[in-house]
C-alpha cells in the first residue's frame, strides 16, 4: 500500500509540472516569437520570467554583452524585447514588413517600464469579418507575434463560435436545415454572431466546422502559452427561426437592422425571461470549454445597433432591460461561475432612437447592468476618438459615470471596414487617453487598447496606440514621429520632418468616419443635390505633403517601407484627381452629353499596378486566403465569392461599397469595369444592370493577372508629378 501511495504522488508532481510550466520553459516562448520575427538577431536577448502579482512591468539591462530582459509576464517579455530594439536598435515590426538592423556593439541600456493598464485590448467583433475571415494559421502566427510583442495581451477572438452553437442547437434538436438557414457566409460570422442578420450567404460547407476547430485550437494554445487572456463569443440570445417549432410556447421575437437585407434574413431572439435563453447559454459555455478548456471572459451583446424590442411604459423597459442583462450574465455563470460577462459599448453614444434622441441613456444603460455584479462584467469602450472628434460629446466613461462601478476598457475604433485611406488625428491618439487615467472618478478602468473594423492599414496609428498601453502620459508626439520614421525609413531627413508635418495638418489631422474616393461608390449611388461622394480628406496641404514625402526619395529608395509608403500616399492623391476628374465626366454626362472615361481610367489603372508591389493592398492575397478553406472546386469557389461579397456589395443598398477597399485587382476588376458597364448603354435600366453586373463578379472565381511595375517607386514620382504640375 505504502509503495502505490509513493507511485502516486511522484505521478501527481509529474503532471503537475506539465501543467505549470517551469519559469524556465515559459522564459523560451518570448526567444521564439522574436525568432519568427528577426531569426538569428534574436539571439542577443536573455530573458528571464519573474514572479509577482504586479501590474505588468519590464526591465532592460546589457549583461556580459547581451540584452537582458526581465518582466513579470510572456508578454511584457516580448514587449519588452521590441521596446529595445525600437528605442536603441532603431527598428520595426509592422504588417507590411520588418526594418531590423542590430548594431555590431550592443546599445547600453538601463531601463524599466511599467504599464498602467491590466489589460492591453485588441480587436473588434467585425475585424474578424473585415481582415480575418479566412486567414490560415500561418496567417495567425503572425498576428500573435505581432501583438506579443507590440503589448497587447487580451484579443477579442471569432474563434469557434459557429462550430460550437451548431452542436448545441443540435443537442436541442433542431434540424441541419434549421441549423443552416441560421449561419450566414464566414465573412459574414460577426453580424450573424451580434443578431444583425440570419442565414446571409449561406450555408456552409459541410467541412467548415472541423476546421474552424482545428484553427482555434492552434490560435488558443499559442495565445495561452504567452498568458494572453482572450475574449471568447458567448450566447447573446439569437436563435433559428426553426425554434419556434420545437419550443411553441416560447416567447422569440424578430429582430431587424439597417443592412438592407431581405426580411427573410433578420435575426430571432428570446424573451429574456425565457428558461431557455439560460440554458441554451449555459449549454454553450460547457460544449466550449469541453472543447477548448476554461475560458475567463465571454462576449455577448443583444442589441449592438439594433432597436430593443418595445415595452408598454417607460418602467416596463427598464425592468426588461435589466432581465435582458440578467439572462446573459446568469446563462455564463450557470456554466462558470468565475467568467466575466464582455459587452461592446460602442452602440450606447450611438444608437439614438426614431426621434433622434440617445437611446441609451444613463438610467437605461444602467438598468441593463443592474443584475450583474461589479466584478463580473467588462464593457468595452471602443470609439473615443468619436466621442471627441467626431460626435464632439463627452467620453462615454464620462457620460455613464465610469459604467458605474463595472470593469471597462478605454478603446478606439481608428478604422471601419478595412478602409485604406490615411486618417485619423495622431494628435488625439497621442493625448487623450491621459485624460481617463487622469479622471477622478474614472472608478474601474482596467485596461485600454484598439478595436479597429479592419487592420493592415494607417499602421502608423497601430504603432503609437501600441507604445500608449505602456505608458500613462501624452506622447510627445514631434519626438514620436521622428523615432518613428528613423524605426521605418532608417532616417528622417529635414524634408520627411516636413512631409510629416503636412501629413499632421490634413490627412492625420482630420478624423473622418468612413473615407472612400468616389471611385469606388456605385455609378449611380450619387445623392441628388449632393455633387462630391467622396469622403476621403482632400486639400492642397494633403498633396503637397504627397509631393514632399517623395522629395526624399533619392535618400530613402532603398528602404522597401519606404516604398510602400510612398505607393500608398500617392495612391491616395492619384485617387484624389481621379475622383475629381469623374465629378467631370458625370456633369458632361448629366447634361447630355457623351462622357469620355478614358483619362479617369487610366488614372485608376496606374494606381492598380503601383499597389500590386504593396504586400497588404491586393486582392489576390484576399482571394487565396478564402479559397484555402474549401476542399473541393464548388467550395473554394463558395468561399471566393463570399469573400468579395463582403468588400463589395456587402448585402443591400445601404451597406453597399462600405468596405471600400483601395486594392490591386478590385480597381481593375470591379471598379474599373464598373463605371465604363455603367455609361456604356445610355438607353438601358442602369440600376438593375449594375446589380446583376456586381452580383455576376461576386460569382465568377478568379482575379486578372497583372504584372507589378519593374521600378514603382520611378512610376509613382513620374505619374503624381504629371498630374500635381497641372493642378498647380
């Protein structure tokens, strides 16, 4: 007996020291991530993991002639590691590329620093529609490395959802056609998941779910061996439509939004006073975290820009509610008693009502909270720059005064639908969080971080809110943008200081909330009385900062970064006299005369070969990344015209061209052919024939092949010269 009590314990220690890592093995993870990112360089760090309960901090010092990093987590390790090679090395890790040079002799250095924050936030619902619907995992890698080392610790994830709702539908019983009509297409999964829609472009594959699973998996154990904390998609009440058949006397009730989709797609969701709202929560809960393990913060909202269902009297509604948030919570905790509920909160200065007052006012809101406890709910601030910039009203977490007592997050949404166009007040991004830090009864804020709709643009936001997480001051931001461009470019000559400064009082000195050239809208979407559609920032400080920028060619041409920025601003400023030139063709035509697109073409097409040398901007990528999923021809093809549904026509009227996306092989494919379909039968029903037109590209597969330009960034200078020379 004595001898099986000794097998068992040294079997306990075993597996309890494969469950805790070592601090040892942890100290490895931070060496891999930063060799995937820069290979041998890396070998110029130790790291070493200390243990406390700290707010997350790190320290840099030069030991026996290598880096040592010390931190109290994985991800202030990695942070820590590119905090070196930002401020001494001079480098950069960003989407479009990587400038790493180590300099033979180490840079002293003595160092430490310590965030304000618990958590550093990233991601928003719909970013996993708008960027990563279809990434792979080596896609996915990337990102986490990414976001280990730029700080960030707690990523909001699509990860399984649909996989695991489908099973749990399953086990209700409702049937594979009731299953199917509820999933919208991939692309789509966001608004499916926020009861926006039902059923939009579906259904899946029969294979989709396997790997949806499989994918998750890789991206959770990767994100748990760094010590993120991710947020995971919960139930939020939306059910089939096929509900009502298996539960008749269940109150369910029809949902709509303004996507302009047919009726037959709008959402369902329960009766927050429904037994079944917590069951079918509490049954998500437990087939997830069978599957994946515990998870500690789950995401839910009911009515993210979404009418709430009407009550009788003012006091009704706020009962209802309270049960709404009751529900929810109570469905989680059912399951997991220590998960936090996470709510959206850019809907709440949003969403007004059809007098166009605040819907969400203090008292409402706070009834919505009424039944959780204060430690058992995060709301997500995600849109401050709106706040200041854009609505000009107060921050939200003034307005709500601070949540009233629940944990929240201070977030920016400094993106909507993937769009490319530089914008964005750096100044604002630089500033304001200091104010929430400042604020003397800002009550339970525990993080900050950014919630963009699409990523892989405006990177120099992405770089500044990243160094924001760690700190609790402004940003000087002249100093910023000089350690910056000198990070990117490798200098940062008199005349970049210039083009920089330009850039800082047009494009990066205005916020603007959906910039699209109007290229890129429908032929006929034009307003009656309005002459100009397009949204993107235009003035002549804006276009002499383009021609100021490449000023600094000569000195800078080697550095590809350099490159591709130079694609993207002149992209935009060719955009610019595009738009301004088609404003011309349509008043010619508009008077009945014929209208002559060829100059306008031509522009557009320049600007399709300068961006097929960018790495982010280009369909293809798009496509390629939607077609990996499918197994068969008739799925790649499914998943390919899911995937520019999304970036074109979207869904209906009022979503359509909202991705707007300024990519190579979309210009010359789709907004090209576009127009020129548009003004080429004068006699014909030109809505109607639009709509077939954008419906058969969606579902014809494949992408034109073009060849990228021999020296772009000789084309970019000669073409923005030419048309910059005329307009001044």
């Amino acid at each position: 007996m004595k001898s099986q009590i000794i097998i068992f314990l040294i079997v306990t220690i075993f597996i309890s020291s494969c469950d805790e890592p070592s601090s040892e093995n942890n100290s490895n993870t931070p060496s891999e991530v930063l060799g995937r990112l820069m290979g041998q360089q890396s070998e110029i760090f130790d790291f070493e993991l200390v243990q406390d309960d700290k707010k997350e901090w790190f320290k840099l010092s030069i030991e026996k002639e290598r880096v040592k990093v010390q931190a109290n987590s994985q991800i202030a390790l990695c942070r820590g590691g590119y905090d070196y090679l930002k401020n001494e090395c001079k480098a950069l890790i960003s989407w479009s590329g990587n400038n790493i040079n180590i300099p033979e002799k180490l840079p002293a250095v003595n160092r430490k620093v310590e965030t304000p924050y618990q958590f550093r936030y990233y991601f928003n619902v719909v970013t996993h529609g708008y960027t990563t619907a279809y990434w792979d995992w080596n896609r996915w890698e990337k990102e986490i490395d990414w976001m280990a080392v730029h700080g960030l610790d707690m990523p909001l994830i699509g990860g399984a959802h649909e996989a695991i709702l489908a099973r749990v539908f399953k086990k209700l019983g409702l049937s594979q056609g009731d299953i199917d009509d509820y999933f919208s297409g991939p692309a789509h999964f966001p608004w499916n998941r926020m009861g926006n829609l039902n059923g939009w472009d579906g259904p899946l594959p029969d294979s989709y779910f396997d790997k949806q699973i499989e994918l998750t998996h890789q991206i959770l154990d990767r994100m748990y061996a760094l010590g993120m904390t991710p947020i995971i998609h919960a139930f939020a009440g939306f059910v089939p439509r096929g509900i009502k058949e298996l539960y008749p006397n269940v109150e369910v009730r029809e949902l709509g939004w303004g996507g302009g989709l047919p009726l037959e797609n709008n959402a369902f969701i329960l009766a927050p006073d429904s037994p079944l709202f917590v069951e079918i929560g509490r049954k998500y809960i437990e087939e997830w975290e069978k599957e994946f393990g515990k998870a500690s913060y789950y995401l839910a909202d009911s009515f993210n820009e979404m009418d709430v269902p009407e009550a009788d009297n003012p006091a009704q509604q706020l009962e209802e509610l309270a049960g709404f948030g009751k529900s929810v919570y109570e469905s989680i905790k059912s399951a997991n008693s220590d998960a936090t509920w996470v709510m959206q909160g850019w809907t709440f200065p949003y969403h007004k009502d059809e007098n166009g007052e605040l819907f969400w006012t203090p008292e409402r809101l706070q009834a919505l909270v009424s039944e959780v406890p204060d430690d058992k709910l995060l709301i997500l601030d995600m849109a401050n720059e709106y706040n200041h910039d854009f609505w000009k009203i107060d921050p939200s977490w003034k307005m709500y005064d601070g949540f009233f007592g629940k944990k929240w997050i201070y977030s920016f949404i400094p993106n909507m639908g993937g769009k490319v166009p530089l914008n964005g007040i750096l100044d604002t991004y630089a500033t304001i969080p200091e104010q929430a830090l400042q604020y003397h009864d800002r009550k339970n804020q525990v993080g900050f971080g950014f919630a963009p709709e699409g990523i892989e643009n405006n990177e120099i936001i992405y770089e500044l809110l990243s160094d924001m997480g760690w700190r609790e001051t402004k940003i000087d931001l002249d100093r910023w943008i000089e350690n910056y461009s000198t990070q990117r470019y490798g200098d940062y000559p008199e005349q970049l200081k210039l083009a920089f400064q330009q850039l800082r009082e047009s494009c990066y000195g205005t916020f603007t909330d959906h910039p699209m050239h109007r290229y890129q809208f429908r032929p006929y979407s034009k307003p009656e009385g309005v002459e100009d559609h397009a949204t993107v920032h235009q003035s002549d400080k804006f276009m002499l900062a383009v021609n100021t920028f490449l000023s600094c060619s000569d000195e800078l041409k080697d550095n590809e970064l350099f490159v591709y920025d130079a694609i993207e601003i002149v992209v935009q400023g060719l955009g610019l006299i595009a738009d301004q030139k088609l404003l011309n063709v349509i008043d010619v035509y508009e008077n009945g005369r014929e209208a002559d697109l060829d100059e306008v073409m031509e522009i557009l097409l320049v600007i399709d070969r300068l961006l097929a040398s960018h790495p982010n901007h280009n369909l293809q990528r798009w496509v390629d990344f939607a077609r990996s999923w499918g197994e068969i021809s008739s799925e790649k093809q499914y998943y390919e015209s899911n995937a520019k549904r999304l970036i074109t026509t979207w869904g209906g009227d009022p979503v359509n061209d909202y991705s707007g996306r300024v990519w190579s092989g979309l210009i010359r494919d789709y907004y090209v052919p576009r127009w020129i379909n548009y003004y080429k039968d004068p006699n014909g029903n030109k809505k109607q024939e639009m709509r077939d037109w954008e419906e058969n590209w969606i579902k014809t597969p494949g992408v034109s092949s073009i060849n990228p330009y021999e020296n772009p960034l000789k084309i970019a200078k000669e073409t923005f010269a030419k048309y910059y020379q005329v307009r001044h």
